[in-house]
C-alpha cells in the first residue's frame, strides 16, 4: 500500500512540473491525475494541513453571520480576519510542502466566495448594501462553481489568475469598508463603500468571461490532440 501511494503522490507531482514548465495558459487548466492513481491519491490526503485549514474556514462563515447579525461587528471582523490568515497559510503550506490537492483546488476558492457572499447578505439584510451587488455576485459565482464542476468532471482543473485574484481584493475590501459606514459618512465619503465593491463586481464578471474563454481553448486543444491521436 505504501509503495502505491508513494507512486501516486509521484506521478501527480510530475504532472504539476511538466505543466508547470510549460509555462502556458494550458497551466489555468492543468489536467488531473489518472483514474488509476486518483481516488487513492485524494482519498489518503483529504485531511493534511491546507485542507484543514479550508475546512476551518468553512466553519466560521456561519460564526461570522451571528455575531454580524446580533450586532457584535468587531468580533465579526475579527472572524473574518482569522478567516483570511487560514486563506494565506493554507496556500502557502500546500505549496511549500507540495500538498496541493484537488480538494483544496475546488474547496479553498469555495469557502472563500462564501465567506464573501455570506458577508453581503448580512450587509443586505441589516441596510449597509443594496440587493442588487449581491444579486449580480451571486449570479456570477453560480456559474463559476458549475462551470468548475464541469471542468473537473472532464479531467480539468480551474486555477485561480490575477484577474480573479485582484477582484476579490477590491471585493473583500469594499466589505472591509462597510464595518465602517459611520466614519466614512462622517468623511464626507458616505458611498464609498458601494463603489468599490461594484467596481469589484465588474472586475469579477471580467474573470468570469476570461475563465470561460480558456476553459474552451482547453477543451477544443483536448478534442484535437484526441483526434490527432486517433489518426495516428
């Protein structure tokens, strides 16, 4: 058993550095492990470390939404801060000590978008933002979720890129900015909160149509190399 897994750890990692060295916008969609080595393989560390830490994160969405919601707003932000330093170390962990997985892959950018949707909801419901950003999020990330199911059904992999990455920085600090409104408003800057968060949402719908166009290149070269391997 011990030396099956050792294999199956060694053709994933080997998969990574050839994708890797690529250096392609094939590695947005890197293929997955064999259906020999796969279950075993994700099976065996479903619960390392950055897995973990992920499911943590999961977990303090719901803390989050009753502190918010019974008014305890700095213990909330407070949550959500512990929420985001599990976000940093698990990244790091997973690369550092190669323990990316494709649980973590499909999970880790899960738990974020709902830890950031739960927060908008919250913020809905007690005044601070209008329906419609959460509406049109909301929107947004149902397609991403099912669109990434899809992919990974058919032996592909969604990687976050910059322009996801840098919208759901100016996402995450528009909200930040919403546990302010008083100061904000006393500033003479009472919307400001509002405007930086669309401005997040408009980034995010961009990544949704950059995702979209790499997923089909992905999957048009894949139908060519099998063609091409049929006629061989």
């Amino acid at each position: 058993m011990e030396s099956m897994l050792k294999e199956a750890r060694a053709l994933v990692r080997a998969k990574n550095a050839c994708a890797l060295a690529s250096g392609s916008w094939r590695t947005a969609f890197m293929p997955t492990a064999s259906n020999e080595t796969k279950d075993l393989y994700d099976r065996k560390i479903i619960f390392n470390v950055p897995n973990v830490l992920t499911m943590l994160r999961l977990v303090l969405v719901p803390v989050f939404a009753v502190l918010f919601l019974k008014g305890h707003r700095i213990a909330a932000l407070a949550v959500y801060a512990v929420a985001s330093l599990t976000d940093v170390a698990d990244g790091y962990i997973a690369r550092r000590w190669h323990m990316i997985t494709d649980f973590g892959k499909l999970m880790d950018p899960l738990a974020d978008k709902l830890m950031v949707i739960v927060m908008m909801v919250c913020m809905v419901y007690t005044g601070v933002l209008p329906l419609s950003c959460v509406v049109v999020l909301l929107c947004k990330e149902l397609l991403m979720v099912l669109g990434g199911v899809l992919m990974l059904k058919r032996g592909l992999v969604v990687y976050a890129k910059w322009i996801g990455k840098l919208a759901q920085l100016v996402i995450v600090t528009g909200l930040i900015l919403c546990f302010f409104t008083e100061p904000l408003e006393r500033a003479g800057a009472g919307g400001l909160h509002v405007t930086v968060l669309w401005i997040g949402i408009g980034l995010a719908l961009a990544a949704l149509c950059y995702y979209a166009v790499l997923a089909f290149r992905a999957l048009k070269d894949r139908e060519k190399n099998a063609a091409q391997g049929r006629n061989a």
